[in-house]
C-alpha cells in the first residue's frame, strides 16, 4: 500500500463530489423555473447536459484519456444544465447543441480541458447564440400564469424540436400573453419602457411584473439564492464572488436609483430580476474561469457585478449576466496578479 | 519589539492565515497513564537523531554498555550525543535503516540488552540554583537534548541565543491529528515539564514564559496552571484547535501577533520556543542526571487494539515494537502525524528523539491519493495556507519547472504543514509537489555555484597556459635569434674552424625540431584514404610517412652536417644549409597536404597515369622514390621530373607538386652527395647509405614528437576556449 506522501488525510469533498453539489443545488431554481415557464427548460436542461457530456466523451476518446473517469468529474455536467437553464425555454434544439458543443468541445477543451479554459464554458455558449441569434435568445415566452396559450410537455418538446405546438401554435403564438401582446422579460420591459419614457412605477404595473420583481422571476431568482447559500454552507462555494457581485449590483444599482428614482430600474429588480442569483452563486462562482485569491474573488464578483449594472442599464441587450462573467473572465490574469496575498514574514506582497 | 508585560494580562490572541481543521482523533490515545517502557532484545542507536552532525564514537563492538552511558562525544557545535537507552553489549556499529522518510541507511549502534537495566553512575542536582549556567548548558548538551517536537534540533544551542530573549513560548499546541504525546505529558508529569521551563527560563535570563496549549486538551491545561500556579513571570494560554497552530512561525503570530521575517528566526524578534517534551528532557537531565534516553510515543491508528502513549527507549527498532503490542500488520507505518509524518520506509528503523506518533492505519482509514484530476483553481488551498501562499500557483510553476516564478511566489516560505494537500478537492500531492521543486531549486542553486568555481577554474588556468605560451614564444625567439647571430658570426668567425660549434648545432636541431612539429601538425589534419599507384584504396598512413620522412630527413641532415662539417671544414654554411632544407621540407609537406584535395590543374601537362593526379599519390609514389627507386615507383618519379626536374635546383617552395620535387632533388642530391659545394645552398646533402638511422636521430624524433604534441595541445586549449 503506498500512500505517497503527506498529508495522509483530506477532507471528504473531492471535485466530482463538489460538481454534483452544484448540480444538486440547481434543482430548487430549476423546479421553480419549470413552474414558471412550463417544461421548456427541463428539455433545454437535459440535451444541453446530455450534449456537454456526450461531446466530452467523444473528445476524451479522442485525445486517448480515460473518457467515463473523466466525464465522471461532472464538470461537463454541470456546464450543460447552467447552459439550459440560462437559453430561453423553446429555444430550436439545434441552437442548444450548438452551443453546447462549442461550450465544451472549443471552450473548454481547446483550451486544455478542465482546469485550464479561460473563459466559462456555459457562458462562451450562451454568448455565442445570443450574438448569432439575438432574437430567438431573447424570446421568453410569458410565466405560464399570464401565457395565453399554456403548454405541456408534448407541446413544449413539439416547440422545441419543430418550432411548434402540438396543436400547431407557432412559438410566436405562445409567446403571446393573455394581452395579446408578445411577452417581454421584467428587464426587458422595464428597459423599453423608460426608454419611452415611462417612470418605473408606471412600467412596474406592468403584469409582468410581480410583488417585488419580475413575476415569476423573483420567485426564481429566491430558489437559486437559496441553493446558492447551501453551497457556501458546505463550502463547496466561498463568499467571496457571489458576495461581491451582488454587493456591487446593489451598490450601483441603489446610487443609481437615489440620483433618478424614476429613471432606472430599483435595486430590490436588479437582485431579484433576469439571472442575477443563478450568475452570482452558480455560474461567477466557476473556479476555473475565476480568480484564485481570496482578494481577486472579491475584485472580480465586483467588476461583475458592476458590468451586469452598465450593460443593463446601457447596452443593448436587457440581461448582462453572460457578456459581463466573459469580461471578467478576460480580467483574471490581472486581477490575480496584482491581489496576491502577503506571504507570512513578508514585508510586502510581491 | 514585542509588548511582553502586557502577554501576562491581556487576554489578546492573535490569528494566522488558512488553517485547517483536520479530524483530530486523539480521543483513544490520550488517556493516562503513560505506559511503562518495554525492553527489546535489541536497540539500535543511530548516532546521529537530530539536525546537525554526530558526536565521536567513544564505544566499540563488544563493549558492555550501561544504561544511560555516553556513545558518542559531542566533539563541535551542532553536535549531540547519543547514550545507551538500556544495559548490555555492543554488537555491531554499522548501517542500518533509518527513520526518515528515505529509509536511507545511517549509522547506527546495535545494543544486545540483557534486561538488567542497570545505570550507570548519576550525580542528580538537588538544587539547580548551586550551577552554574555553563554548568547546565553542559549538562544539557552532555544529555543529549535536542527539540523534541519535530525538526530536532540542539536544545543547548536554542538556549544560548545571540540576541537577547524577552519571550520563552512553549509549545503544548500539539495541534497534529492522532498524536497526544505532549498532552499526556503535561497531564501526567506537569511539575517536571515546569521544573524544566524554569531551568530554560533561567538560562535565557528570565524572559516572560508563555506556555500554549490547544484548547482540545483540558487536562492538560488544568494540570499546567495547577504546576505553575506560584509563578509570576509565567502564564497558560488557550488557544484554540485548528491546524497547524503548533508551527513555531503560527504559534508567535497567535501569541504575539508578529510575523518571523522570512529569513529570520524567532529569536530575530526576541522569541524563543521550546517543545514541552523538550522542557520535561532538560528537567529530567538536571535533577535524575538522565540523559535523554527515551521518549512519550504514541502508538494509534485503526489496527491498533488499545492505542496508548507508551514510554518508549530511543533505539528500539519500530517492528519489534509493533509486534510487542500485538501488531504483525506493518504496512503502513505512518511515523509522526497524518498531515506532515511520512510513511515508513524500513519497519525495522528504530525510534529516535522526534518520533512522538506511529500510526497504522486500517486500509480505509487514511485513503491513498489515487484520484488525482486537475486543478480547478478553486482557491480552497490558498485559504487553507497558513503561510498565505498561493499554492495553487506553486502547483502550476512546480509542474512547469520554472524556478523564476516558483521564487517570486516564494516557494522557501513554505513550512509543509500539507494545509494545501488536505482541503484540494482534486488530490493533488501539492506538499510532494513543492518538497520536489525545493530540491530541485537547491541543487540547481549548488550547480550554479559549482560551474561558477569551474569557471574561475579554467580561467585561471587559461591565464597560465597564455603565460606558459608566450614564455616558450619568447624563449623560441631567442633561441632563433641565437641561432641568426650565430649564423651571421661564423662563416666570418669561424671559417677555419673544422668542429661544429656545438651552440649553432644547437638552434639547428631546435629549428629542425620546429619544423617536424609544423610538419606533425599539418599531417594530422585531414585525410582518411587514399589511392595508391595502382588504384587501390589504402589506408591513408600519411602521418606515419611523414614522421618517418621527417625522421630520414633529420637523419640526412645530421649525417650531411657531420660529413660536410667535418669533409669541407665550412660547418656553419652546411648547418645553415641543413635548417633551410628542413624549413623547406616542412613548408613544402604543408603545402602538399593544403592541396591534396583539390583537382592538381598542372596534372595533365606531365602526368601519364591518372592515379598520379593524385597528390596523395604522389606522396606515396615519392615516399615509395626515396626507399631506394623502387620498380613500380619509378614510374612516377620518371613521369615527374618532365615537369620538376628543370626546377630541382630552385626552390621547391610554390610548387604544388613541390614535395615531390623535393623528393626528386634529395633523390638526386643521393647521387651527387659525394660532389655537395658550399656555392649551392639549396640541394640537399645526403648521405648515401639512406637507412643509416642512427640512435640520435632517433632521439630528436621522440623529441619532437613530444614538442609536436604539446603544441597540438595548446591548440586544442585554443579551440576550447
Ligand atoms: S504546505 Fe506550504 S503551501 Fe501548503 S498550506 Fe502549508 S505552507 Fe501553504
Ligand atoms: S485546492 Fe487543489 S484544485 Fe483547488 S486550487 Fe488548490 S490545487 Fe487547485
């Protein structure tokens, strides 16, 4: 028996068992997105899972590794259920493949396989279908409540394999709200709306919104922060990243709201609207893509958080989750650099 | 400086980096009493079991040893020496197993005990108070006493510090998984470990005494308070459970709340720390007059029916000990705690003075790292580090060799507690990992320092051979000089002079000599084969013909010398003569091998065989010409005068062909030998007998072969350089 070297103990969680941590943590958001939105996002959930994992395998055999202990890390697991919570729930199948493919099979392995990808692998895909298919990636159909033409299973694998319904409804025709108006998310609404012009609270009577946030949404966004926090009570996660994102989302958010109360979006929508929680505990908090010390945890939860603000209150897009997780991901290497702690004896960090 | 009056009242921890929080399983070993000491067969006293060198042998194989008798003397500083744990007979001195994680072997007393346990003589002090402190620095170092926590090193010497000592910390944290052995001694012997600190404290003039135990040991810290309740300058703290807080550099830091420079010692900063087995040692050497001839050993782990601490005498060998406690099962062994112990390599190794813990573990119970995955850079192990390192990053550059970078994020600050390898959730062996690159740095380090000392080396040593060189270059020009007056001066001098004088004689061989070494040189250049007359490839033994031309030619020279010299009483000319043709025959060989690979232009002209455009040929066919005109080589020597023989009288210098010109003039200054004027100082005089070798000429061969070579040499220092 060879025990190689000291220490002779570890400490139970090993990185497969903290990938499925992750994974198990999803679930509470998941379900109450599936409450939400119907069985779009489980469909979504399971082919991207299925397609990270199958294309890991087939690269795996490829490169000549062991591909089930490896595929056995779970990683690519949980890069395709973060990919199909993220796209919205009819997407075309095919878009979800794609983006899974390229999640792992470019992002992810191009790069050197775990441990060494530059960017986070669920995001790099999201990314890439929102630019090449800015419309149908932002097409949330409305929370089922609210959705004029309700779907079921049948009718949500018919839309997301053929683009429509069992009983023929286009994924337009789902879209549609008990209105007859084509459903916007909470930001998205929010962002036309004082761009018309409107003040918040006139735009927040809105039916898409709920009590606090985005009908629906912030029930989510409540599941996911609630997983979020089991995970940093088993320390699987730290508090570091999703601690600074969200604290820099609420401080921008809050001066941005006291100089023009109408003019922008509340704080209290920010934390609790789009993928914020899902970002902050799930998808920021991707080791790999992330800074290493303790400090650039901090600096780079910050800068996400700060970015998420700028793109959704300034950029084109109404979410800004993915783009600003990818801008940081770029600022790594720096941040790590110049956070790096003071060694013991030390007079000064070098 | 450290606030030490306000360590006694201030109830103030401080906080370290990281840290862990390792299972402690200490619970089973921990209950009293100790048990007694066992007394095996045999120990085996390695003579060296701390950090530093070994004492001088004092006993030999067959010597009747009594317990707690000295083994070796403590001859020089870092020295300790090493006693006899029990009564009996020296077996053998010699290598065996060590205890350390290379199972290297070391050497070591083996002691036939014959379970008499009989002591030696002790003189125990009463009061300590009538030695001196030299006194009782000598007995400590006489007892053997080195740290007894871990890296072992000379207690004596820690106790005379340079700088002076405001804060004696010591160390009861024992913050290590499984190990209970400074615990059990502080509950059960707490007056002697005090009795020792009050001796410490002393010698390092009264410093305040902070005594730190981890707050998982109650007992203990009951016991410790209880024994130095009547003790001003002393205090207990608790501190709390977390690995490793018994590091020296994290026990000050939660004591004091100061950081040892990195380069420094604790005593940089007015601290010094002692092991409380260490404390108990001194104590026990003072007032029994025992050396430190045995030590509180836990014995634990899952296969271990009834683990215990056991006194245990230093030397008994760990399996004989094992299988005394019921264990046959000895793989593995882990020696001292589960984070920074190591396995064992050699069960037959012997207890020494830093042993505090075995553990054999149960198959399940200490898992083996075989799942090793990539680093996530999840960043747990840069929470977990104490010494606030990046170990994550250590990891890549370790794996990357680059030693620039391993420095920058100072790799040396690492202590190896293994905090970093506990908690990375892919297995990575990271303690491995970094005690690797360590030694990697530190012998590329010593590389470094080894070819700068080679370099100075050949540098200095090229200065010399240039001194050398240039001597031997001066010492040429003289003697040519020499040799030019000499020439000047004679044919007017000297004219009528019938005996050679012999300095003229001189500088003539010299030159001579010069001229074969030239000619050495040159032949050793090129060529691998070559054609002979009749298109057969030979081997090409050049070299060989050209020494023994030159050794001809040396030959013909002296023998003409002499004739000439002694025949027509005009010796100096004749010598003269003599050196040019030497000269020429060298420049000529030279010039001959220069062109033996090009295409001879002038060839078709005289040549009638294809085989002599060859200048190599040519050579040969010459060489071939001058033993006697041999039938096949007459040919050659025909085909060549239709071009060289209307030169023979000029000199032989440009031509291409020139040495066989030059042969062809020898050849026939053969003939004319018998007629050689002074008016011609070109042809050659030759003797008649050709083969006429004489036992000189032999001679100045060897020599010159000998000056040829050196200069080789000296080019091929150039060609080094
Ligand atoms: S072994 Fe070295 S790098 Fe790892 S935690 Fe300890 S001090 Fe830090
Ligand atoms: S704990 Fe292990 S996996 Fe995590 S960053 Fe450190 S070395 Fe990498």
């Amino acid at each position: 028996m060879n025990l190689l070297s000291s220490p002779f103990t570890r400490q139970s969680l090993k990185t497969h068992e903290l990938m499925r941590m992750v994974i198990l943590c999803c679930i509470p958001g998941i379900l109450v997105q599936a409450y939400f939105f119907g069985y779009g996002n489980l469909i979504q959930i399971a082919l991207a899972a299925a397609t990270c994992w199958g294309t890991e395998a087939i690269i795996m055999i490829m490169r000549n590794r062991p591909a089930l202990r490896i595929t056995g890390d779970h990683s690519a697991l949980l890069t395709g259920v973060l990919l199909g919570i993220a796209v919205p729930p009819f997407l075309p199948w095919w878009m979800t493949v794609i983006a899974a493919v390229f999640a792992i099979g470019v992002v992810k392995h191009l790069y050197g396989g775990l441990g060494n990808n530059l960017f986070n692998p669920a995001m790099a895909g999201y990314v890439l279908l929102l630019i090449s298919f800015p419309v149908a990636m932002t097409s949330w159909q409305p929370v089922a409540a609210l959705s004029q033409h309700p779907v079921g299973v049948w009718d949500s694998l018919q839309l997301v394999f053929t683009g429509f319904s069992a009983d023929g409804f286009s994924l337009q025709q789902v879209r549609m709200t008990i209105d007859g108006i084509a459903a916007a998310t909470p930001l998205d609404t929010v962002k036309t709306d004082l761009h018309q012009g409107l003040t918040l609270d006139e735009s927040m009577l809105k039916p898409v919104f709920g009590s606090f946030a985005g009908a629906g949404w912030e029930w989510i966004n409540l599941a996911f922060l609630l997983g979020g926090l089991y995970l940093i009570y088993r320390r699987v996660t730290s508090w570091a990243i999703p601690g600074g994102m969200l604290i820099s989302l609420f401080v921008c958010s809050a001066i941005g709201f006291a100089f023009s109360p109408d003019g922008t979006a509340s704080p209290l929508l920010h934390l609790f609207s789009g993928a914020t929680m899902l970002g902050a505990f799930f998808i920021a908090t991707d080791p790999v893509s992330a800074c290493t010390t303790v400090r650039g945890r901090w600096i780079f939860g910050a800068l996400i958080g700060l970015l998420v603000y700028v793109i959704r209150t300034w950029g084109g897009y109404p979410d800004g989750v993915a783009f600003a997780v990818l801008l940081a991901n770029m600022c790594v290497v720096l941040i790590d650099h110049y956070s790096k702690p003071r060694t013991y004896g030390h007079k000064e960090a070098r | 400086m450290i606030d030490v009056k306000k360590l006694l009242t201030s109830d103030q921890l401080w906080d370290y980096a990281g840290g862990v929080f390792p299972e402690y399983r200490k619970e089973q070993s921990r209950q009293l009493p100790i048990q007694p000491a066992w007394i095996p067969p045999f120990v085996r006293v390695p003579i060296r079991q701390h950090i530093g060198q070994s004492g001088n042998l004092i006993v030999k194989v067959g010597d009747h040893v009594l317990k707690g008798q000295l083994l070796t003397e403590p001859t020089h500083g870092m020295a300790v020496p090493v006693h006899a744990p029990t009564s009996g007979i020296v077996e053998a001195i010699g290598q065996t197993p060590s205890n350390h994680p290379s199972g290297l072997n070391e050497i070591s007393l083996t002691i036939r005990t014959d379970g008499l346990d009989t002591w030696c003589e002790r003189k125990p002090v009463a009061d300590a108070s009538t030695l001196s402190d030299n006194d009782l620095l000598q007995l400590i170092r006489y007892a053997g006493i080195s740290g007894m926590g871990g890296a072992g090193f000379p207690t004596e010497i820690k106790l005379t510090p340079v700088n002076p000592i405001e804060l004696l910390l010591i160390n009861g944290a024992e913050c290590e998984p499984y190990i209970s052995a400074d615990d059990t001694l502080m509950q059960a012997l707490a007056e002697q470990v005090v009795a020792g600190i009050e001796l410490m404290a002393r010698l390092l003039n009264n410093p305040v005494v902070i005594i730190a135990i981890e707050a998982d040991k109650p007992k203990a810290i009951a016991a410790m308070e209880q024994a130095c309740a009547d003790w001003e300058q002393v205090r207990v703290r608790t501190i709390p459970a977390k690995y490793p807080s018994g590091g020296e550099r994290q026990l000050i830091q939660i004591i004091t709340g100061q950081e040892v420079p990195s380069n420094g010692i604790p005593a940089d900063l007015g601290v010094v720390v002692h092991n409380v087995g260490t404390a108990y040692a001194v104590a026990r050497a003072v007032y029994q007059d025992e050396p430190l001839i045995a030590r509180v050993v836990t014995i634990t782990g899952n296969r271990v029916l009834k683990p215990a601490n056991h006194w245990v005498l230093l030397g008994t060998p760990i399996d004989a000990l094992l299988h005394h406690h019921g264990l046959d099962q000895l793989d593995p062994v882990i020696v001292g705690g589960p984070m920074m112990g190591y396995q064992l390599p050699h069960a037959e190794a012997p207890v020494i003075k830093t042993t505090n813990c075995l553990i054999i573990p149960s198959q399940d119970e200490l898992p083996s790292a075989d799942r090793q995955m990539p680093c996530i850079r999840c960043g747990s192990c840069a929470e977990a580090c104490p010494a606030n390192l990046l170990p994550q990053q250590l990891h890549w550059y370790a794996l990357a060799e680059d030693q620039d970078k391993l420095n920058e994020h100072n790799l040396f600050d690492c202590i190896e507690c293994g905090a970093c390898a506990y908690v990375c959730p892919s297995e990575i062996p990271l303690v491995l990992e970094y005690r690797q690159a360590k030694a990697m740095i530190r012998s590329s380090r010593q590389e470094q320092l080894k070819a700068e000392r080679a370099k100075q080396r050949f540098e200095a040593r090229n200065e010399r051979l240039e001194q050398e060189k240039q001597a031997r270059a001066e010492k040429h020009k003289k003697a040519a000089e020499a040799r030019l007056k000499a020439m000047a001066d004679k044919p007017s001098s000297s004219a009528s002079e019938s005996s050679p004088d012999s300095a003229t004689k001189q500088s003539a061989a010299v030159a001579a000599a010069l001229a074969r070494a030239k000619a050495k040189k040159a032949s050793q250049q090129p060529q691998k084969t070559m054609i002979d007359a009749a298109g057969q490839t030979v081997p090409d033994n050049s070299d060989v013909a050209a020494m023994r031309e030159a050794r001809k030619a040396e030959a013909r020279a002296k023998k003409a010398q002499k004739q000439s010299s002694s025949a027509s009483g005009n010796g100096a000319s004749d010598k003269s003569a003599a050196v040019a043709a030497a000269v020429a025959r060298a420049k000529a060989k030279r010039q001959a091998q220069a062109s033996s690979t090009e295409p001879d232009a002038q060839q078709p002209l005289a040549a009638t065989a294809s085989n002599a455009a060859d200048d190599k040929a040519a050579r040969v066919a010459a060489a071939v010409a001058r033993a006697k005109a041999k039938r096949d080589a007459a040919q050659h020597s025909d085909a060549k005068p239709a071009v060289t023989a209307p030169s023979e009288e000029q000199p032989a210098a440009d031509d291409k062909a020139a040495r066989v010109a030059a042969d062809v003039a020898r050849a026939k200054a053969k003939r004319q030998a018998q007629q050689a004027t002074d008016t011609d100082q070109k042809p050659q005089p030759t003797s008649a007998a050709e083969p006429a070798q004489d036992k000189a000429a032999r001679i100045a061969q060897a020599v010159a072969k000998a000056k040829a070579k050196r200069a080789q040499q000296a080019a091929q220092d150039d060609s080094e350089q």
